[in-house]
C-alpha cells in the first residue's frame, strides 16, 4: 500500500521548542479530518460572481451548499473504513461542513497516519503535543482528504485586545473611553437593535459570568441580549476569573456585540486553541442550523507565517463557505502593528484577517467631540502600547474588489498591492480611547482591534435586521461605495495611512447610515 504525503501538512520543528517526552500511546485523541468539496469547479464559478459582487449573485442556503457543495457520501464512507481497518471511532460527521471527527488512541493514530507525536516545550506556547514532518494517507483517500487536523495542539492563535495599563504615558494625558452606544453614535449607526438576528461570535478559551453581562447591559439602559454557549470539541464557557486572560477577550466581544444589537441572539462558539479546535468552531458557526447567525465575529488570529498551509486552507474553505451562504465574517487584524509581533524585521499580516472572505477590521485613535468624531488617526501607541496589524498577505493573490490599489510607505513611496490588502476598514481600537466593559466583576477599559471585530459585526446585524435579508459578503460593495470616515494620517510601522484605502485603517471608519446605504 503506497503512502502519500498530504500536501501542506509539513510541521518543522518550532523554534526555541525542544522534545521533553514521548505521547503516551494509549492515551485518547480526537482528529478533525476535512474533506473534499464535491462540484469543486462548479463552486469557484458560483463564488466568482460573489466575490466580483455581481448584480443577481444569489446566496445559496445552507442546505443547498450541503447537496451541491458538501462531502460525497462515498468519500465519508472511504474515511469510515479506513478509520475502521485502524481501530478508530467516528465521533461526528458533518457532509455540510465536509468533516469527520474520528477518536482513537495516540498509537493508533501514528500509525494510520504514519507519523510520531511527541511532547514539546516552548517558552511561549507551553506544552504541547506535536509532530515533524509530513501527515500520510493511504491510495484510497489520496486526493480525498484535505487536512488532518488536532495531532499536533499547539497554540495556533491569540486574542487581540489590550487593557489599558494602570499608569498613563506622558504624551497621553489626554485618554479618554466610550461606551459601545457612544461610539454608535460618533459613527452614525443607522437605528435598529438586530431584531430577528444572530451574531456568532468564536472564542478560543475563557468564558463569561452572566452576573458580568447583566450588570453591564442595564448600567447602559438596554436589555440582555440573549447569549447562548455552543460548547465545541468538548469545551464550553469556562470562565477562568482573570480579566487579563481570555475571559476578556470573550466578555469585551459579548458585551460590544450585545450592547449594539440587543435584541439579537449572541452564540458564542467556544472551542480550544489549536488549529483544529479555531477550524472546527468556524465551521461549527457557518453551519449551524440552529441559531443560523447571519455575522460572525473573529477577534483571534495569527501571523500567516505560524499557520501550516493546510490549516489556512482549511479555514480559508470555512470562510469561502460562509460568503456563499451569505454570512458576513468580520475579523480582527492583529494590535502588534506591520510586523504583527513575529520580530524577524520583516512584515506580517494575521490571518484569519488576510482571508479574501473576510471583512478585516484594522484599529484607529479616537477622539469625540460631541456626538461627531473631531480627531481619528491609525491606532499606533508605540513599541509596548500596540498598533493595528496592517499590510500584503504572502499567501492570498489581490482579490477583484481590491484590483488596482496600493499601498503607501511609512518612510515614503508607493507600492501596488502584490497580494491581498489588510485590513478592509477600522474603528476605535487604542485602549488609550478605549471601551468601557466590565470583566470578572471589574470596570475596566479595553482596546485592541478585537473590539472593532464585534463593533462592525453589530452593524452588519442591525443592517441585517432592519433590511429582513442578510447582506452576505460585503467587501465587494464596499470598495464601490464611499461609506467610511477615510483615516489619513497616522502609520503602524512600515506603513502609512493615506487619502483612499491604505494597509493601516483600510477604507477607513464607519459612517454607519453610508454603510447601510451601501449594502
């Protein structure tokens, strides 16, 4: 029986990271296995339409991309036995979102799969398990599978929020916060409360206290949104009471989201930090048919360069899915400026951010005067205070809607965009004009282009509510359309802002009644 490597999987060896144990091999595992999409030519033609924004450019729902889109029946049938033939279980199967979830023991695994999985430590990821080299399939799912994912579970990506430090900078004795509902207002949100709609929001650990979330909705005046736990891959809201933790990024993503579109349904996907766990809770998210949010938030991610190319795969198809379903996706761009914190003195760009289906959401400086915005610049307070993530992707071409843009030096001088620009478009993110929230019992103000992710997500859902139909896949018609606050001075490193779309704020902060208007 002949081996074939899964093109992608290759893992090396992390740097800094060093092997302490050999995986007990009767420990038990579970493994997402991604499948083939059925009608593959058929579903880049449709999504062609989609992406170049055409008039007519219908979504399909969600049970229409299951039967035209979705796994073979004989390709799930062809995992099973396999699985099988190695003494592994199949936990779930989803032919919609083309996924198995198969458990077994690690030595059974290592050898379907023909790799070694060891223990490794790292200075920043910790412990873990993983592997080197490439994953094997055998003839009969050569071609079929695309990704194995979970063998290895490191830590695949990191929140982007910042608290605002206790003590102020000299240069900043001007800080400020707001409230969600004050931003709306600085930005023109059209009226509406999301009625009718659901926001997924993904979040990688931590949790929420509902005494937390109740307490902040009536100090602003507006009801509870109803906020449902979707436990994903044995995990759940497991609140761990440190603000500065995960439970911050997961209640500051709540609370924005929720305070803006009260009377929507808020499902907060909740998986582990791994890259099968991020993968397997977006497509959790896009597919689900209970709560079928219509947007979904992202305020997690990590350099281009940290992911294997089967992952970013397999979470760019995810991604893919949701724009042919008509599901805006907003993600975070990353708060460690153009190098996005990798410290090779090379530029980066975060993805999930850096996916062409994705509305990435880049950071500003803030400051209101009134009811209307008398001061927004790049969000940029230096080395330690953190920057919007901003720049080219090296994995994803120049999408249609950004054919002809370019990008504008820091130190001066032009570039036309080599691959897909990020970020798309900006609001408040700098914890020094930060959000007023309230984590573990604590008020407290936060910043980071995590809240921007919820910010924009809110507005799509109350565009949403108020038009009765989702505006689905939105970049398109943005870049057509003049509906953002554009950002001109200010830069996060190695690039600048400028009049027109630029890799720092993108095409700038929402002008809210524009933007409805737009979509």
């Amino acid at each position: 029986m002949t081996k074939h490597p899964l093109p992608g999987s290759e893992r090396v060896l992390a740097p800094g990271s060093k092997v302490v144990a050999q995986c007990d091999p009767s420990e038990t595992i579970e493994v997402v296995v991604v499948l083939r999409r059925k009608n593959e030519q058929q579903f880049a033609q449709m999504m062609k339409t989609i992406e170049a924004g055409a008039a007519g450019a219908r979504p399909l729902t969600r049970e229409e991309l299951e039967q035209r889109f979705g796994a073979l029946p004989e390709d799930i049938a062809k995992l099973k036995a396999f699985a099988a033939q190695h003494g592994l279980s199949v936990v779930r199967e989803d032919a919609s979102a083309r996924t198995v979830v198969l458990s077994g023991r690690i030595e059974q695994f290592q050898q379907a799969f023909d790799v070694q999985l060891q223990h490794y430590e790292h200075q920043s990821m910790g412990r873990f398990r993983g592997r080197t080299g490439a994953i094997s399939v055998p003839d009969e799912l050569h071609g079929v599978v695309t990704a194995v994912l979970g063998l290895d579970d490191r830590p695949q990506a990191r929140p982007h929020f910042r608290i605002r430090p206790p003590f102020q900078p000299a240069r900043a004795q001007s800080a400020s916060s707001f409230t969600p509902l004050q931003l709306a207002s600085l930005y023109r949100f059209p009226q509406g409360d999301g009625s009718g709609q659901c926001i997924g929001i993904v979040e990688l650990g931590g949790g929420y206290r509902t005494a937390d979330l109740d307490s902040y909705f009536s100090s602003l005046g507006v009801g509870s949104p109803k906020v449902v736990a979707v436990g994903v891959d044995q995990s759940g809201n497991q609140p761990t009471g440190d603000p500065n933790g995960p439970d911050g990024e997961v209640t500051l993503d709540i609370e924005i989201a929720g305070a803006l579109a009260p009377a929507a349904t808020i499902a907060v996907y909740f998986t582990t930090n791994s890259d099968a766990g991020f993968i397997d809770a977006v497509s959790q998210a896009v597919h689900d048919r209970t709560n079928q949010p219509s947007v979904i938030s992202i305020s997690w991610g990590a350099p281009e360069s940290m992911w294997t190319a089967q992952s970013m795969k397999a979470l760019n198809d995810v991604l893919q899915s949701a724009a042919a379903i008509g599901v805006t996706v907003c993600a975070a761009s990353g708060d460690s400026g153009s190098s996005d914190g990798v410290g090779d003195g090379r530029d980066h760009v975060d993805f999930p951010a850096s996916s062409p289906y994705v509305l990435a959401c880049g950071g500003t400086s803030l400051q209101g005067s009134g009811r209307t915005v008398a001061h927004e610049v790049v969000w940029n307070d230096g080395s330690n205070g953190g920057a919007t993530g901003g720049g080219v992707s090296g994995a994803f071409p120049v999408p249609a809607w950004q054919e002809g843009l370019s990008t504008s030096a820091a130190q001066g001088g032009q570039r036309a965009l080599t691959g897909r620009g990020v970020p798309d478009v900006a609001g408040d993110a700098s914890p020094l004009t930060g959000y007023d929230v309230i984590v573990d019992g604590n008020n407290t103000v936060i910043g980071g282009t995590s809240a921007v992710a919820p910010l924009w997500a809110a507005l799509i859902a109350r565009i949403n509510g108020a038009k009765g139909a989702p505006v689905g896949f939105v970049n398109p018609k943005l870049y057509k359309a003049s509906a953002c606050n554009d950002i001109t001075q200010g830069n996060n490193g190695s690039y600048a802002a400028t009049t027109g779309w630029d890799a720092c704020t993108g095409l700038g902060s929402p002008d809210g009644v524009k933007v409805a208007a737009a979509l």
